[in-house]
C-alpha cells in the first residue's frame, strides 16, 4: 500500500497544534494535520471515566474537537509566565523546570507574531512582563491580555491559513487511534484513514487527555510517568466585596483597553511571600458577576456563538432595546480606555491556585477510555484562605472603592479546564516522558507538545506558553531535518 510521506505530521488541531504546524511549513517542512473532528465541536473521540474526580468540570465543559480545538470555546487569556515560574521551589520539594526561560521568552516573541498581536500586547509577552510591584505588600500586579472576538477562534485564523497553504494538507475526521511502534520509531499511525499517512517525525498535540491515550496505546516504549502528575489550577470564590465608589472600581480595577486591546489585572503573591508562607502559586483577581437577565451577558452568550461559527446568532433583536439603555455606561468606560462594569454587577475575589503535581491526581487508559483521578486537596484550599487573608490585608481597597462585604464562609470551588501534566518533561528518563526539547526518551521520532508535558502549572492560563514551547519543539527537529 503506497502512503504519503511528509517530514512533519502534526496529531491534533486544537490551539497547539494549529501554532506547531504554522511553524513547521514557515521552516520549510512539508507537513499534514491530523484532527480527530470533522467539525466544530465534534465529539470527544475517547471515554472520559470522572468517578474518582468528582466535581471536575473541565472533562465535560471544554473538549471541543474540529479546527482550534477549545479556542472554539473559550476566550484564551494570553499569560506569560515569569522566571519564578519555572524554577525551583523547595518549600514545595519542587526542584524547578528542566527548561531555559530565556528560551520560553524567545518563543513568546514569535508566538506573538504567528498570532499578530498587537504593539502593547507583544510589550506584555514578549517579556513576561510585569505591571508594577507592591514592594513590602507580598503581591505583585501582572495582566493577561486577550485576543480580540475575531481572533479568539484559531480554527478560523491559523487553519484557514494552513486548509489554504500548498506545503501543508490537513486532514479533518481522521482520528489516531494507535501509535505503532518498532524499534524505538513510529511506524504507521492506526485509525480510519490515518495509515496512508508516514512522516519523518511525528508531534503529539491531541490535548492532555488524547495525548497521554495515544501515549499508553504506544505500549511499553511509552515509558512508566505516563499519567503522572495530572493538575489544573483551581478558582476559588473567597469573598464577596462592595463598590462603594463605581467610579473609583472603574477606574482602578476594571479591564483596561490599550487601542483596541483588552488586558485584565491578576494581584500576584511574590516569591518571597509563597516562600514564607510556603505557598505553591497564588493570584488574586476581580471576578463580576452579572444577573441572567443583563443584556450584555446574553449578548456575550451570542458572540461566544459567533466565535463556535454560529452564522445567525438568535435573539439579537430582542436584546437590542436593553443593549441601547447600556450604551451610554458602554461609550463613557471605553473612552476612558475601560471596560464596562454595570452597576447591577456583583464583585467576588477569587484567588487562582496552583495545583501540585501529587500521587492524589493522575490519569490512565483502559481500552478506549480516559480513567482520571483528581481532587482538589486540602493543600489547595489552606494556599487560598491563607492568600485571600494576607492580600486583603494588604490591599488598599479604599483607593479602588472597594470594601469587603463578607468573606465567604463555604468558599465556591473550580477547576479552571486547564488540563496539564501526564507526559512530562525531564532529562532524567525515569522522571519524565519526554526530553527538555520535547523529544519522547524512547520513541526518536515523536515529540510531544502541549500542557502534558508541563512538570508544574504556573499560576494560571498554560496554552500560550504551551504554544510557545511547541516552537521550540518544531525548531529542534527541523535544525536536524534541515
């Protein structure tokens, strides 16, 4: 049986595997794109068992299959990550990254221009950037920004760009069900019309869960870590503040706008106050709450159509009349350079935890289903009650026309569906999956790209760093290729 042959296959067209395939075809590689989905928001092509992680949401909410993957979702907040991140924390018992941060930075700076970010966006990215600090105050202030309601749907921008480019061929409804392997190599791909496909090297971007599956249908070259050390980040609701001073809250805590874009303010804890207090990653940020009948909630709801390819969103006319008794509160905050917070809003606290990667989380595969174990642990909740204190103390919420409310006795509970961990990264083959250049330790001619291969999961958002690192990742095989 005659295949086709390309140096670079890439498995999965979610965020990552959309940025690794824009790379390679830029270096000169031929490529093909395999996505399991046939279209947007296809079905998640494996079982998800959740009995031993209950209350876990992110298996449900955010798996979206087609072109961009959950960006078909999800608004995806651009955060770069900041040295501290990656190091070493021994507080923790944690010995740090296997990975240069200088080199993370880099790739931020190429994301960048792969997703044509703005001017003051690359400022933010391209250096990890961080606001301002609060010097003594134990917290530091660091944005994420946003792409703008266009862009967020990476299905329609990369992969458009990729359906339409001759070097690459992207294959939708083909999904990999097994990897063969022979002599430390892949082979030949199984599944429905995925073995007339043979590469050089083959990428890995199937999500944490497809991943770590395709990982264990590999069989013993797979190596023993995989599934290990399986986290998210929690959101936790502390506490319920009130706006004494909308114009003061507007001024100092709503989004704000640098030409047309977003960027949202996160009170980080500082190294030396995770230390003291022996805290894995912390941040504080204003969550707001609108009531179900606000009509920019609604009309949030239908642009969240247009951005899953909705053509007809439903039901704009009839939130046209309450939108026009908005817009003056709309036109006032953008000329300010602010978004817009209505009054009717509720404002919570809710402090973002870091994860650890602990024997209590992990995933592993029986036939076609993804069995996950995860809880949020005692840990995770002491790290928020005790952040929430310390930043309350320390924040000066007269200036901002805050005032605390209450703080909640039964502190509301999430994960964030950021899935990561379960082929990490290590040099040392019994530590990890795979190598500091994403290089799997047995199999020569496979990598693996995405959040799995993160050992920790930083403070919050992981795909633009995992999209970064995927750079790096291309780069090393094509600098042997070429």
């Amino acid at each position: 049986m005659k295949r086709d042959s390309y140096d670079v296959c890439i498995i999965g067209g979610g965020a990552v595997g959309l940025i690794a395939a824009t790379r390679a075809a830029a270096q000169g590689a031929s490529v093909v794109l395999l996505e399991a989905g046939s279209g947007p928001l296809s079905p998640y092509p494996y079982d998800v068992d959740v009995r031993e992680a209950p209350g876990y949401r992110g298996a449900a909410e955010a798996l979206g299959f087609g072109l961009g993957g959950t960006t078909q979702l999800w608004g995806g907040q651009l955060w770069p990550w900041v040295p501290s991140e990656l190091g070493p924390r021994p507080w923790l018992g944690l010995a740090g990254w296997d990975y240069d941060f200088a080199d993370l930075q880099r790739d931020y700076g190429r994301l960048a221009d792969i997703l044509e970010l703005s001017r003051p966006q690359r400022a933010l990215v391209s250096g990890g950037a961080t606001a301002s600090t609060h010097s003594g105050l134990g917290y530091e202030l660091r944005e994420s920004t946003w792409l703008s309601w266009r862009q967020r749907n990476l299905g329609k921008t990369l992969g458009r760009e990729l359906v339409n480019a001759k070097a690459v061929s992207v294959l939708t409804g083909h999904q990999v069900r097994s990897l063969h392997v022979e002599n430390g190599a892949v082979t030949r791909l199984v599944g429905p019309g995925c073995e007339d496909v043979a590469a050089e090297h083959y990428f890995l971007a199937a999500g944490t869960l497809g991943n770590v599956a395709l990982l264990h249908e590999a069989g013993s070259a797979a190596g023993g870590a995989v599934g290990t050390g399986f986290m998210d980040h929690l959101s936790v609701r502390t506490a319920e503040l009130e706006v004494v001073d909308w114009d003061a809250y507007r001024e100092h805590e709503a989004p704000r706008y640098d030409g047309s874009s977003l960027f949202t303010k996160r009170y980080a804890a500082q190294r030396e106050l995770q230390e003291s207090l022996r805290l894995p990653g912390v941040l504080a940020q204003w969550e707001t709450e609108l009531p179900a009948h606000s009509p920019l909630l609604q009309a949030r709801e239908l642009l969240r159509g247009r951005q899953r390819g909705d053509k007809r969103p439903k039901g704009l006319g009839s939130l046209i009349p309450g939108l026009t008794s908005e817009l003056r509160g709309v036109i006032g905050a953008r000329l300010r350079r602010r978004r817009y917070v209505p009054e009717e809003a509720r404002i919570y606290l809710s402090v973002n935890v870091e994860q650890l990667p602990t024997e209590g989380k992990r995933l592993s595969v029986d036939g076609r289903t993804v069995r996950m174990k995860w809880l949020a642990e005692e840990a995770d909740l002491n790290a928020a009650e005790v952040f929430t204190e310390a930043f309350l103390d320390a924040y000066d919420l007269e200036r901002s026309g805050l005032r605390v409310k209450r703080v909640l006795e039964d502190p509301v509970v999430n994960d964030t569906y950021h899935l990561m961990g379960g082929a990490r990264l290590s040099s040392d083959p019994a530590a990890g999956v795979v190598t500091p250049e994403l290089r799997h330790h047995q199999i020569r001619n496979l990598s693996v790209v995405g959040a799995s291969v993160f050992p920790t999961g930083g403070l919050a958002n992981p795909t633009f760093t995992a999209g970064a690192m995927s750079l790096a990742a291309v780069d090393s095989f094509i600098g042997g290729f070429a």
